[in-house]
C-alpha cells in the first residue's frame, strides 16, 4: 500500500479562523491569547487565554447551525470540519460514504455549558435541551448525524494527546483497509469547568505564558479546532498533497496523574517509536512542534527528552505562545501548523521567550525563516502521561 497523505487542512483558533488566517498570524508572530470576553468564569480579569472572538451565537448563524442543543466545542468542530472537507475536495456523499472515517479528540465536549451541566445533575426539572450534549462523543455525533456519515466513527480523549491520537488512528485505520478516507481531529471550547480545574491545579498563569523559558509561571488555556483529510495515496489522483503522515508514536510513563517523570521517559519512548514507524533516524527531523505547555514540569521534561534522543536537537518553538493550550484539539493544531512549515517551507517564532531554563539550555526559534525542511515531529503530552508524537513528511 502506498503512503497515508494529507489532503485537506481546516482550522480556527485564537489566530484565525482559516488556515490561511492561522499561516498568516504565525508568520507575523500574532498572540491571540488576551482578557476573556466571552466566556464568563470569575477569572476573566485575571487569567489570559486564548479565546476565539466570536460569540456562540454568530458561530451558529455562520454555519447555519439551528440544531437543539448544539454547544460551542461542536461549532468550532464544524467550522474545521468544513473547511478541511472543501479543502480536500470532499462531496457530501464523500463525507457520508462507508469508506469514510470520522475521528476526533476531545475533553471538554459539552461541558463547556458548565452552569446548564450543574443544572440538569442536580435534577431541578426535565432536562435543559443539552443533556445529550454534555458528554465527549457528543461533537462526533453531531458531525455524523448533520452528514448521515456511515464509515467508522469514533472519539477519543486522552487528555493533551487527544487529537494527535485521533490522527495517528485514523492513519490506521486506512492502512489496514477498514477505510479510504479518515477526517480526523479534535475541538474543545473554553469552560468554566476547565479554566476552574486547572487554576485549582496552580497551573495557570496570571500573564501570557513564555514556554521553554527559565522564568515560566505555567500555561494558558485556549479553544479551537483542526481536521485534516487523510487518504491513501492510490486515491488521491489529482488532488493538493499537503504532507505525508510518516510516522507515528504513544507511550505513557505512569508517572502522575498530572505531571511526567523527570527523566523524560514518556516522552522520549513516544518520539522514539514515531521515528521507528517513520524509519528515520533523528538526524533526519527538520524540526518540532513542541508540546511546550510553560508549565514547570513540561518544559523541563521535554526537554530533558529532547536532549536524551538528539544529540543536538532540531528547530523547535512552542505555538502554544500563539493560541494558548487548546487541550484535545492541540494534537490537531499542532498538526496543522507543523504540515504549514513543510508545504510553505517555513519555520514560525515561538513568542515570549527570554532566558533558557538552567539545566538544558535549549533555545527555541525566535524568527520567521526560511528554510529547507524535509520531516516535522509534532509532540503532545496528556495529563495522566498519555504522549503522542506525530511526524509529518514533505511531498
């Protein structure tokens, strides 16, 4: 069987709500991570994220979504969703065919309505109209059930890792002939659930975060989401390529629920098997999207990985100093960005960085360049030491 390519790319973050838009924001070093405006939680003066400026109800209007319970994280879903499947050049019956997989990342689901959430446990009455909305699988579902789409559908939360998951299932499931086709990737919104969990965490910073830097004081939250088209090589014809899916990895440390071993041995082992499946040795990747949460423990850990496995490592940054961290839609994001440096043959700042943290000295890229790149890694670490590494080739 010939090689698993990418086909169509669809996103929205807190830079844009197109590829373009994104590719441009990051060229440009943008920071979209700012004062919450619309989601209401206690700590909107106090925590920045990375918010889409868009209401929920012009999202609706936008993508003439007038379904009942419908939730923020399944309009951001479908608005990458869209794109992705216009991009690939995906007819309706495409999208519904048998051979066509649906596979997407999530945690938040509908918890983002956290105070309709609270409302229907506690029994006050019959039900909000939410009730079937609240659980993960909710934003697959209603994806499905908007394209009566029949192929294999599926959602999965690991945590952080959540859509770089769905990605590498999806190459899966095309390479073993349970489908032609895969859309895959992830979406969560912002909540009041969350932004309240990880401040109870002390994870949180009270200013725009500065991942890999010494002085770090922990990450912000964000909300978006991704879909790439992903197709066997034999079916693609004429179609735009954007980059190959390589290689692939998962490993999980079970360290802590919350944090990774210091040694990096999570990390390290699911970079290690991507390059395996991607027959490569690491001298051969150009660059890396690094999980870079700015938390104390990530950076530290992933770095001390980074180290373990090259002996000098490659160009890496963070884009999280651009979106904040979008949780189960960072895999996809991140995914998304990583094939724009290969297509555009480009390597993006990573923003707010200052003085390397003491013991690894790693600096990540400052500037816009250009450059000549063949193999991007693409990292994502979830809570309970879930880690995924995706790599992305040139066509």
């Amino acid at each position: 069987m010939g090689r698993i390519l990418v086909t169509g790319l669809g996103i929205i973050s807190a830079i844009g709500d197109s590829v373009q838009q994104n590719h441009e924001a990051l060229k440009h070093g943008i920071c979209g991570i700012s004062t919450l405006q619309y989601c209401d939680t206690r700590y909107s003066g106090l925590r920045p994220c990375g918010e889409i400026k868009q209401t929920t109800t012009v999202l609706k209007e936008k993508l003439q979504a007038a379904e009942p319970g419908v939730t923020r994280t399944s309009l951001l879903a479908l608005h990458a969703f869209k794109e992705a499947c216009h991009n690939a050049m995906l007819s309706e019956a495409g999208i519904a065919s048998a051979d066509t997989a649906l596979i997407g990342g999530c945690t938040v689901g509908g918890m983002c309505l956290t105070d309709e959430l609270y409302h229907d446990a506690n029994k006050k009455e019959d039900g909000s109209p939410y009730l079937s909305s609240y659980d993960c699988a909710s934003v697959n579902i209603y994806l499905q059930q908007r394209y009566g789409m029949k192929g294999i559908i599926n959602t999965i939360n690991t945590a952080c890792s959540s859509s770089a998951n769905a990605i590498m299932y999806g190459a899966r499931l095309l390479q073993t002939g349970f489908a032609k086709r895969a859309i895959v990737g992830g979406a969560d919104s912002l909540a009041k659930f969350t932004i309240n969990g990880f401040n109870a965490l002390h994870i949180l910073s009270p200013e725009i975060c500065r991942p890999f830097d010494r002085d770090r004081k922990g990450l912000n939250l964000g909300e978006g989401a991704a879909f790439l088209v992903l197709e066997k090589e034999e079916e693609v014809k004429d179609k735009t390529v954007y980059a190959a899916v390589s290689g692939y990895g998962n490993s999980n440390d079970a360290f802590h629920p919350s944090s990774l071993s210091d040694n990096g041995d999570g990390p390290l082992l699911s970079m290690q098997r991507a390059l395996e499946t991607a027959q490569l040795s690491p001298d051969r990747i150009s660059c890396i999207n690094a999980h870079g949460t700015a938390t104390e423990n990530n950076d530290q850990v992933e770095s001390t990985a980074m180290r373990r496995l090259f002996s000098t490592p490659p160009p890496f940054v963070s884009s999280k100093g651009n979106t904040g961290h979008t949780l189960g839609a960072a895999g996809a994001i991140e995914a998304v960005y990583s094939i724009l440096n290969l297509y555009h043959q480009e390597i993006y700042p990573s923003l707010h960085f200052n003085t390397p943290i003491d013991n690894t000295g790693l600096i990540p890229e400052q500037q816009y360049r250009s450059a000549a790149l063949q193999h991007a890694m693409s990292n994502s670490f979830g809570f309970g030491g879930n880690c995924s590494s995706l790599i992305f080739s040139r066509v």
